[in-house]
C-alpha cells in the first residue's frame, strides 16, 4: 500500500486480507516506523552531515551552499499547520527562526575576497532577496552570468528531484489522500520519508565510488549546534535584520559569479 499506492480492498481480493485489517496494519505499520526511527532518520543535520553536505555543494562550485528548492513544500508538508506559499511560509519557518535566534551552526567563508559569515541557499527568482538567498538570474547577459545561472539551477534541480523520487518510491504520497485524519497522513509521510532515508543512507554505503572525501575535512570546520536559551532580544533583531540584507545578497551574488567563472576558466 505505500510502494504501489493500493487500495484496501485490492489487499484482500490478493491477500485474503480484510479491508479493516489491511487498514488498521498500515497505520500501525507507519506509526512504529516513526515511533523508533524517527530520532535518528528525522533529526536536524548534525555537523558531520553538515560538512559532507557542504563538502558536496563545493565541488559543484558553491563553498557554503544549501541546494535547497521550494522551501515552503517541506514546511507545509512536515509541520507547519495552514496554508502556505513560498514566500508567507518564511515568516513561519523553523530554519529562518533557528537562524534568527543563533542557533545554527557558525559558517565563516571568503568568496572573491568577501567575508561570509552565513551559509545560503539556492533558490528561484520568487524568493525574497534576502542575505541567505542565492536566486538565479533571469535573462543572464555575458558568458559569466549565463554559466552561473546554468550551473546554480543545475544544483537546485537536485532537491527538486528528490521530492519526485519520493514520491515514485511510494506511490500512496502521490495521489490523492486516502484517509481523514491528519495524524495519519502526518505519521504516513513521516515514515516514507524515514524509509527513503534509510535506503539513501544504505545507497550511499555501496557506492563509495560516488563519495567524496568529506572526511578529511578538519573536524572543527563548524561549531557544535546551539541548543540553548534564544539569545537577547537586541541580538535577535540583529540577526534578523542580518538576515533580510539586500546588499549581502546582491554581492554575494556577485561574488558567486566570479568564483564560478574562475573554476570554470581554469578547468
């Protein structure tokens, strides 16, 4: 039922199974699954997981990158109650919120020349231009801002990929909901996204070929995460407004196009 997308009734005509039963078991099935995996395959990014992820994104030419795509398809899908778009779901999210309070991890990095002392994301042209945003330029002009555009919707692609994998793994996710309760549906999307990090986790394990060497990476590239109390008011608006500058955006923006056209001319 969560691979192909079937119905209950298809269960007990080909398993002898009663709809009833065949119902009540995958609840229980899901709700197991997350009950004891969860802390693990649900978990915030740890520092390990942080430094191969951005040890990822830099060889793809973005040092710092989250390629992250449609920001506002995860939160509304994995916690945030109501309606939500990509631009209200911001105001609303638990990412910008940890950002905002100090409570990420510390990333310093030189591009161009420019001190960076947050990490940013790849994203469309609908999002704001905010400091942690990296968009894509429309119409680019000039060799260097066509490569750039190229190459930061290449890597956005790839997250946007990565919600239809999920979906063609587990077909009852890509249909229309079959059941009432939102703890259900809450629990059945949990636990194919647990099971597909399971089988991502376990990929990753027999393909060493495709890894890279993130593991030499010093092991105190980043800070531990702060789990404490949030941190002074003045602070928190400080970082909030940190957060919103259109002037880091656009030169950071800037500087991603040089460096990328730097490792371009020079391969």
């Amino acid at each position: 039922m969560l691979t192909y997308g079937v119905t209950a009734d298809f269960m007990d005509e080909y398993l002898k199974i009663g709809e009833t039963t065949a119902l009540r078991s995958l609840k229980m099935s899901v709700k197991t699954v997350v009950s004891i995996f969860s802390e693990e395959y649900l978990r915030k990014p740890n520092n390990n997981d942080i430094v191969r992820l951005l040890a990822v994104d830099e060889k793809r030419g973005f040092p710092e990158a989250v390629a992250s795509y449609n920001l506002w398809i995860w939160h509304a899908f994995f916690g945030l109650p109501g309606s939500h778009n990509d631009i209200n779901v911001l105001d609303r999210s638990f990412i910008f919120s940890d950002l905002a309070q100090g409570r990420t991890p510390t990333i310093n990095y030189t591009i161009n020349g420019h001190n960076y002392a947050m990490g940013y994301y790849l994203a469309d042209g609908i999002y704001p231009q905010w400091a942690t945003f990296v968009k894509t330029i429309s119409a680019p002009q000039g060799n260097k801002k066509k490569y750039f555009a190229a190459a930061q919707e290449s890597a956005r692609k790839d997250v946007e990929r990565a919600f239809r994998m999920l979906q063609a793994r587990f077909s009852i996710i890509s249909g229309p909901a079959r059941f009432f309760h939102i703890e259900t549906l809450n629990e059945i999307m949990m636990a194919c996204i647990i099971l597909h990090n399971m089988i991502i986790e376990n990929e990753r394990a027999d393909n060493r070929e495709e890894e890279f060497e993130y593991e030499q990476l010093p092991e105190t590239t980043h800070d531990p995460v702060s789990t404490g109390p949030t941190p002074e008011f003045s602070e928190f608006i400080q970082r909030h407004h940190a957060l919103r500058d259109r002037r880091i955006h656009s030169q950071l923006q800037t500087d991603l196009v040089k460096h990328l056209w730097q490792q371009y001319s020079a391969a």
